[in-house]
C-alpha cells in the first residue's frame, strides 16, 4: 500500500464502509491507475502482477459495497472508475468481472441520467451481451439485468449495439431455462424488445416451446405470464 499510496492495510478491509469512506478517492484512482493507457503503465509501482491483481479485486470489492449503500452511495466520487470498471467486464479474472459488473449496474439504477449516460459510452453494451453466456450464472444475471436497465429505456442504436452480438437470441431463450425469476423475466423483457422488429431471429431461436412450457407451470408469476403471453401473440 505504500508504494501506491493507498492508505488501507489488509486488516482494515472488514471496516465499517463509514471508517472507509474517507479512502474512495484513493481506491477509485488505483482503478484508474492499473486500467491507464500504455504510456502511463510504463510508470506503474513495481508490484508483481499477481500482487496488482489482488489488489485490483479488493479495491473492486470495496467500490461496490460503497455503491450498495442504503443512503446516498457515493457515486459522483466514483464515476472516474467507470472506464476501468467496464475494462474488466472484457478480462479474464471471472472475480473482477462480477464486482465490476455489479457496481455499473448500480451506478445505472441508482446514477443520475449524467452518470448512466457515462457508464454506456464506456462501451458496456457488447460487454455485457458477452457476458449473457457466461458459465457462471451470477455473472449473468448481473449482466442481463444491466441490459434490462439499459435497453427498456433505450435508443434504437443501444438496442442494435446489443443484437449485433450474433448469438444473443439463443443466449437470451437459453436464459429462460434459469430457475431465478429475475433471469427468465429480464430475458423476456428483452426479448419483447428485439422481437418487434426480428420476430423471425426470436423464433429460430427456439422461443415458442420456452413459451409453452412457461405458461403450463403453476402458480407462474404474473410478470412471467404476461411477458409469456404478449410474446406468444406477436
């Protein structure tokens, strides 16, 4: 922590996020530090890659748990993290992905439009579409319900930047064999909104058996069943 000037040691991760606080500047800018361009990275701290990964993770860890606070999460400190944060949607360390994810999709439930706006220029959309096929459904989820936040409101150019990923329909039909509501209602939703103008795409997919098999399960849940049936018709 002394060679980055980060002012936390390892035992002072269990903090209270109160006690942590007065560090987030700190811990955003080692984010923006370890995700600069190349020329920058020649000056980095000589820590070792794997000592710069572990670092990385609970710097991401931290972000996000100031971002689940109840009241008034600290977002606008935050936002200079936004590009690293969507960097490590596309790298290999499947932790980093899953913090990092979890916190854009706080920032684009709970940011101002400013701050939502600035998350879907970093490029997220492809990143997060990527993701939908991730073998761990946790990263999934996260990945899809971001989409949902993004796209149910979004342009017609967000929704393009989103089918262009040329296995999304069979991701998204794939999605409803998930047992959390959360996923197969997302990925209704979404399929709602691609399926008005690729209703062909949605079918090849294999839609209409998930469809079927769907509305036969007692006691589905209302949104399911309305999704399920608004589908069905178109």
């Amino acid at each position: 922590k002394d060679e980055i000037g980060l002012p936390i040691d390892k035992e002072e991760l269990g903090s209270s996020l109160t006690d942590l606080l007065e560090y987030v500047q700190s811990i955003v800018q080692f984010i923006v530090h370890i995700h600069s361009d190349e020329e920058s990275n020649e000056n980095k701290c000589d820590l070792s890659a794997w000592e710069h990964d572990i670092i990385e993770i609970d710097c991401l860890k931290i972000i996000r748990r100031f971002l689940e606070i109840d009241d008034n999460p600290p977002i606008q400190q935050i936002v200079d993290a936004i590009p690293g944060l969507a960097e490590c949607l596309t790298g290999n360390d499947k932790e980093c992905k899953l913090e990092a994810a979890n916190s854009l999709k706080s920032i684009l439930a709970r940011g101002t439009e400013e701050h939502r706006k600035m998350v879907i220029d970093a490029g997220v959309i492809p990143s997060f579409t990527r993701l939908l096929g991730s073998s761990i459904d946790s990263v999934a989820k996260v990945a899809l319900l971001a989409l949902v936040d993004i796209i149910t409101c979004g342009t017609k150019k967000q929704i393009d930047d989103m089918v262009e990923y040329n296995d999304i329909y069979r991701r998204l039909v794939g999605l409803l064999d998930s047992k959390d509501d959360d996923c197969v209602e997302g990925s209704l939703r979404l399929l709602a909104i691609v399926a008005k103008d690729r209703v062909q795409d949605v079918v090849r997919a294999g839609l209409l058996p998930h469809l079927v098999r769907l509305l036969m399960i007692p006691d589905q849940t209302d949104v399911i069943l309305a999704n399920c049936s608004s589908l069905y018709r178109g």
